[in-house]
C-alpha cells in the first residue's frame, strides 16, 4: 500500500443537523466532514462519548 496519499483519520464535529424533532444527538465522526457535506447516522445509541 502506498502510504504517501494516505490521509490521517480526523475527528470532526457536525454543527447543525436537519430533524424533525427538537432532540439532541451527539455523534462522532471518523473521516474527513466539511460544512455542506451530509452524513447518514447507521445506529440510534445514546450513549456516545463527548471528544475532549
């Protein structure tokens, strides 16, 4: 595997979410997110860790 186009793992932060209730859901993601970029949530777990 070339290891020179290899990009680091980044911990990102989604800053407004589009619902249809007025719950709160914290989610950490891997993998590079930019503003305007729609990401799908796969599990519906409370428990996720808050990134420090």
């Amino acid at each position: 595997m070339d290891t020179s186009r290899v990009q680091p793992i980044k911990l990102s932060r989604v800053t407004q979410v589009l619902d249809r209730t007025s719950c709160s859901i914290i989610r950490n993601v891997k993998g590079l997110v930019r503003e305007g970029n729609m990401i799908t949530l796969l599990e519906s777990e409370q428990g996720t860790r808050r990134l420090s």
